[in-house]
C-alpha cells in the first residue's frame, strides 16, 4: 500500500483504456466455446473460492462483470463454487461485514484480483492468508507483479494473470501458467 492507503499493483492500470480492456476480454471470451466443447461436465464436490475485488472504477466494474458472466458460463464444467462478495448484502453495513468474514473462513480458496485501489481486497487476502487459505492474485497482465507490487501481496499465493483465469476455473491451472515474483528489492514496496 502506499502512504494513501491504496493497493499498488498495476502500474498502468490508469491508463489502460476500456477499449483496450474491452478487447482483451472479448479475446478471452471467444476461446471459452472451444475449451469447454470437448471437456465433460463436472460432477464432483465443488472447491469454493470467495472472490475479493474492487468495482468502484469503470474498469474495475467491467472486469467485475466479465468474471461474473464467464463464472455463469463455465459453472457446469468448473470445480468451484464462486462467492462474489458485491452480491450479498446484509441488512446493514455491520450484516456485510459479517457476512463476508463468514464467507472467507468458509472458502477453500480466495481468489483477489490487484487492484491499485482497495483496500477492502488487501484486508480480505490478509485475513485469508491468517487462517491458511489457498489465494491466488489475479492481474490483469505481468506488468501486475513485477512493478511496484507490495511484498505483502508477492509471496503470500499464486499470481496469475487474466489470460489464465479460465484454467483456474477448470482446475487446469499448471505452475507455469503462474507468474514468479522475483525476490528482490527492486519493484517491491
């Protein structure tokens, strides 16, 4: 975080335009159809992840959405159960709260994706990581973890980036489809 109390991450995520956004997701979204025609259904007990993320900017919204929908699409053939937390709400702010804080310790694994401006995602990793979750960073590409990202986000999961994110989902994800964080000082807050 940084002396304003925002997650660091992404450095050009301020300059990424909606279009270019846009584009990168609708390429995702036109290889689902082919990965998921010859894969079967999947039958066995779900993995559940409690998906922490922010949705207060227009890019942050749109990814937000574009993950919903591809969560809907690849529910039949997923081995997970995803919690989106921005679809819940309690009665009261106090309810979310706990709502939420529930949902985490109930979660197999906490799926965040960096954003250079929450810190409401930094709090659910820290709680995740104390209780010994699986957490796996998600970006929007590499740039996410080897420019300026907090040490206190580096090490403490998987990184991986949006091209992979179906992967995850399909319980395909391999080591080498994640992103190694050098452990050096240099980019590192």
């Amino acid at each position: 975080m940084n002396s304003t109390g925002t997650v660091r991450g992404i450095k050009n995520w301020d300059i990424i335009t909606t279009q270019n956004l846009q584009s990168k997701l609708d390429s995702i979204s036109n290889n689902i159809d082919n990965i998921i025609k010859d894969i079967p259904k999947y039958t066995g007990k779900k993995q559940k992840i409690y998906f922490a993320a922010p949705w207060f900017d227009d890019n942050s919204f749109a990814m937000m959405k574009w993950i919903e929908n591809a969560v809907d699409i690849l529910q039949p053939y997923s081995r997970f159960d995803v919690y989106f937390p921005r679809q819940h709400d309690g009665a009261t702010p106090k309810d979310t709260f706990y709502q939420n804080v529930n949902a985490i310790k109930d979660a197999d694994t906490v799926v965040a994706w960096i954003s250079p401006k929450d810190v409401g995602t930094a709090w659910e990793i820290g709680m995740a990581y104390t209780l010994g979750k699986h957490i796996i960073l998600l970006g929007y590409d590499q740039t996410c973890f080897s420019s300026h990202i907090s040490l206190m986000f580096a090490y403490n999961g998987r990184c991986i980036v949006l091209d992979n994110f179906i992967k995850l989902l399909l319980g395909n994800l391999q080591d080498d489809d994640c992103v190694e964080v050098d452990n050096l000082w240099e980019g590192k807050e």
